[in-house]
C-alpha cells in the first residue's frame, strides 16, 4: 500500500513538472519576436530596355505660310480649315489698291522681292542636288549591309539602321523637293507683284495654292484691306506627319537618331512605331507644372507604322512618345523598389531561412521600375520589396 502511495506521488510530481514546462515553453514562445511579413521579389535574368518617356505633338512636316503679295483689299476667303485644295488653285483674290506716293521705292522694294525669291530657288535647287546624292548613297548603303547581314557579316541592328538612314534621306529628298516648288511659286508671285507695280485698275490678282494638300488654317477671315506680305492661308499635306517632343537636355544627350521610339495615347487602339529623326541643336527654357524652369530641346521623330493606322491623326494632336536609348536582353535586373541608400551606395534585404540579410550592391542601368545589377546578387535570391523600418539585418521575416 506505502509502495503504491509512492508510485502516485511520484506521477504527480512528474505531471506537474511537466505542465509547469509547457507553461514556461509557452511563455518563452509568447516573448519571441514574431516574424514580420513581406513582399518579396526574385532576382531574375531577363531583357532590360531604358526609355525616355515625354508628351509630344504632331505636326505636318512641309507646310507653306501663303501670304499677300500685294497690298490691297482681299475678299472674303471661300475655303476653310481642313478643305483639300489642288496646286494652282485659288486661294484668295486681292484687289490692287490707287496708286500710292513713293511710287519708285515701292518699285524697288519689288525688284528686291524678286532678286530674293530668285535666290532662294537658286539655293532649294542646290539643295534638291544634294540631298538627291545623300539619298542614293544610303541607298547603296543599305543594300550592301542589308547583303552583309544576310550572310552574317554584320549586326542585325547595322542593317536596320541602314534601312531607316535610306529612308530618312529619301524624306530629305522629298522635303527638299517641296522647297524647290514653294521657291518657284515665291518667284513667280515676287514677278506677278512687279508686273502690277503702278497699276490702279479693277482687276484683282488672284493666290494661287503652291501645292496639293489641304488648309491648316485661315489666318484672314474677313473681307479688308491688307498689306503686303500679311498671312491669308496656312497649307499643307497631313498626310506627312512627323512628332516633336521636347524632352529635358540631360536626356537628350542619350538620345541618338535612329533610335526606335513607341508611341501611345494618341486616340488609336495599337502602339504606332517610329524613329528618331534628329534631336534639334538649340535648347530652349520652359517652365514646368510646378514652376521649375527647365532647359529643354525638341526631338524629332518619324512615324514608321502603315499609313492606315494613324490616318486619323491630325496636325498638333497630342501623343506619347517612349523613345529607347539603352537595350539589353539577358540583364541580372531588381525592382527599383527593393533598392534603398547606405553610405556606400546601394543595398536590398535578402530572404535567407527567414532571415533579412542586408547586402550590397552595384547597379547599371535603372528605369522607373527595374535596376540593373552589376554584382552582389544571383539569380534566384529573394529580395524584400518596399522594406519598412522594422527590416533591419538578422530579423525574422515571412513572405506574405
């Protein structure tokens, strides 16, 4: 009977000691610091593309300004914005005024018009020859890389430069021509006025469009009296849109022609594709929504999708241009937002055993989203995105 008593005490003491260690394990477990939760990120290999991104505007790229070539009355102008007109069609009518005073200054400032005009059309017609050569030298050029490529002589990209610096100079071409057509019509309106020098009859002088195309604007609506050289009509083909975009200079310099560029937003359901045509030399100051003043320069851009897909657009819309000025296709890359700033440099958290490590890193190229790695990680680490001030290094974490 004693020995039983013993046995029961003994189990007693056994169980009791056993629930006052539960009750101490969980007290301990209670006081550990739990783990905080994350977002993590893998470290991946992929494509990296780095783009400047700005609003930009489109504008026909050969437009003429018709203005009065004698002072007089004009009528009231028949046509309005957007009517197609054919070249030689009249645009306005202008009847000559009396006859004024300094009647011989008048003839002279005439003959200048004319002697200018001629000039001008002596210099569009060397420009023409010009750009005629550039254009079959690109040419020339562009079949040979594009043979080189074939074989495998040369890059893929090469040919494609090739191909966009032919069709570049062919605009050229085309642009210089249309200078040679508004020249002649400048000489031969110049002419027309000085033929009418002194004259005080009834017939009125009739404008004549210098080109095919359609009116942009009509900048005299009204019948009155103008004098010459006042803007009448604005014309030109909508259908040779280029895109203007002013971007900030420190991007500009990263800028190279014939970099490919996206453009979004402008009212059409695809991305259009296009090209830099030349970052213009000249900066200009402009003030930013938040009244910073900023130096910035136009870059010109071609539109290289079909015609069809953006027949739409007009002159001055509205569009969004992502213009590439770095590509890679195999980049150890990070989310932006797993980067944050040491006294060294660069550092992220990484994920081992549910530990927040800190680690160093050496970054190359960045976007607004992803950072190129040049060393301190692998692919396939695990990174905390957005660390809040509760990761520090050594603290337990769990992903979300």
């Amino acid at each position: 009977m004693a020995s039983k008593n013993k046995t029961s005490r003994i189990i007693r003491r056994v169980v009791g000691g056993l629930f006052a260690l539960g009750v101490v394990a969980l007290i301990v477990l209670a006081s550990l610091p739990k783990p905080v939760p994350v977002d993590t990120a893998e470290v991946a290999r992929g494509p990296l593309e780095v783009t400047v991104d700005e609003d930009g505007h489109t504008r026909v790229q050969d437009r003429f300004l018709v203005d009065a070539p004698i002072g007089g009355r004009v009528g009231r102008p028949e046509l309005r914005a957007g009517d197609p007109i054919r070249e030689g069609q009249v645009l306005a009518r202008i009847a000559p005024l009396p006859p004024q005073l300094l009647d011989q200054r008048s003839r002279a400032q005439a003959e200048a018009r004319v002697a200018s005009a001629r000039a001008a059309q002596r210099q569009a017609r060397a420009s023409v020859a010009r750009a005629q050569a550039a254009s079959e030298q690109a040419a020339r050029d562009q079949e040979r890389q594009t043979r080189l490529s074939k074989n495998g002589g040369v890059a893929a990209a090469a040919a494609e430069r090739a191909v966009f610096e032919a069709r570049a100079r062919t605009e050229e071409l085309t642009s210089a021509r249309f200078g040679v057509r508004v020249a002649d019509y400048e000489v031969r309106m110049a002419q027309a006025a000085l033929g009418r020098h002194g004259d005080s009859g009834d017939d009125q002088m009739e404008v004549p469009a210098p080109i095919d195309g359609r009116v942009l604007r009509v900048l005299q609506e009204s019948e009155g009296v103008v004098m010459a050289g006042t803007p009448l009509v604005e014309v030109g083909d909508p259908g040779a849109l280029e895109i203007v975009v002013d971007v900030l200079t420190a991007d500009a310099v990263r800028i190279e022609p014939g970099a490919p560029v996206r453009i979004e937003r402008w009212g059409g359901e695809t991305t259009l594709e296009g090209r830099v045509r030349r970052v213009e030399p000249s900066a200009f100051t402009k003030t930013s929504a938040l009244g910073v003043e900023e130096q910035r320069v136009n870059v010109v851009i071609a539109i290289e999708s079909p015609r069809d897909e953006w027949e739409a657009l007009g002159d001055g819309y509205r569009v969004e241009a992502r213009i590439r000025v770095w590509r890679d296709e195999d980049v150890l890359q990070v989310p932006t937002s797993a980067l944050f700033r040491t006294d060294d440099g660069w550092a992220v958290f990484v994920v081992e055993g549910g530990i927040a490590k800190r680690r160093s890193v050496e970054l190359g190229r960045q976007t607004g989203v992803d950072a190129a790695i040049e060393s301190g990680l692998e692919a396939g680490d695990l990174v905390i995105v957005h660390p809040s001030d509760q990761i520090v290094d050594g603290v337990g974490v769990e992903a979300r």
